[in-house]
C-alpha cells in the first residue's frame, strides 16, 4: 500500500485546498508511478492517507494542471537558424523533403496559377 502522508503530517489539512495537497505530493506521486503505481491506486491511496473526499476527475486535472505548471524542457530548433537569417529576402529555402513549387500538382493549383481572368472565365 502506497504511504503518501509522510510529507504533509505537520500541516493542517483544513488550511489547505485539496489542489495544495495533490500539488505538494506530486514528486511522490511521480515517483510512485514510475514504481508502477496506477493512477488509481495512487488515488485511493491519497483519499484515505489524507482523509479528503475528492473526484479522480479532479484528481487527474490538478495533476495535469501542475505538470503544465513546470518548466517546459527547451526547444531544439530543426534548421541552423544562421542560415535562414543569412538568407536573402525572396529566395525559396529548397530542402530535400520539400516538393517543388513550380509545378501544380492538382487541378485547383493549375487553375490558381493562371492569371485571374483566365480562372472567372
């Protein structure tokens, strides 16, 4: 059986919001599923450790609230950004995977590539 009240015995449980609660215990609550707790059992274990009724819904919210909370790992760009600010206004990046533009490869692009009038006519 999960014991996730060890953290939390100094506190006073009416003081606090339920999301307080489930916040301060989500390193124990990550831990224990990379242990291989289920959720649901993580929440049982909660509701009757810290005596406090709340939904598995809310459960699950507060949790993915508070992950969202944390900061976010950085962003690795895919391209070199040196080469596309060096790159002069009005030249197409071609890359490999990319297909070519200047042919139409469907009808609507054909017709959108002749002049206007031609299209309305």
């Amino acid at each position: 059986m999960l014991n996730l009240s060890s953290s939390l015995a100094n506190y006073s449980k009416k003081a606090r919001s339920k999301a307080a609660i489930v916040a301060e215990l989500l390193p124990q609550i990550e831990g224990a599923l990379k242990d291989g707790y289920s959720h649901e059992a993580i929440f049982e274990s909660i509701k009757k450790t810290e005596g406090i009724e709340l939904t598995f819904g809310y459960y699950k919210n507060t949790i993915h609230r508070m992950r969202q909370r944390q900061e976010p790992a950085p962003i690795t760009p895919t391209a070199n950004p040196t080469s596309i600010a060096q790159t002069p206004l009005g030249t197409k990046l071609t890359s490999a995977t990319t297909q070519s533009t200047d042919a139409p490869t469907s009808r609507l692009q054909a017709a959108l590539a002749d002049s206007i009038a031609d299209f309305f006519s």
